[in-house]
C-alpha cells in the first residue's frame, strides 16, 4: 500500500505517471514530493511506487 494525500492507496508497483494520469491529476499543474523529497517532473514515468511510500501531491491554483 502507499498512502497519497494521508490516504492508503493500492498503487504500488506502477509509476508515478500512471498513477497521476489514472487519478486525473494535470502533471503541469502539481508537484510531487515522496518520502519527503520532491520528485522532478521529467521523473514521473520512471518512479515505480513501492509498499510503504508517502506520497504527497500537491496542486496549483490560480486566482487573482
């Protein structure tokens, strides 16, 4: 299990990309942090999520 947004998730064995996209996130509009580091966007299609992961996904929001 990995815990995304404080929420245990069955997402290990897939990438970080394939999550994201299955999960409807916009990759240019978030960033990503897990186990505490931030994980560059030129990464996502190659993190592989692993039991025990904490992920954290943070989105942008304009306004004015």
């Amino acid at each position: 299990m990995v815990k995304i947004n404080g929420t245990e998730c069955d997402a290990a064995n897939q990438t970080l990309c394939e999550y994201l996209t299955a999960a409807g996130y916009d990759e240019k509009r978030i960033t990503v942090e897990r186990n505490g580091a931030i994980v560059p966007k030129a990464d996502y299609a190659d993190t592989i999520l692993a039991d025990g992961d904490e992920i954290e996904v943070v989105s942008f929001v304009g306004g004015g």
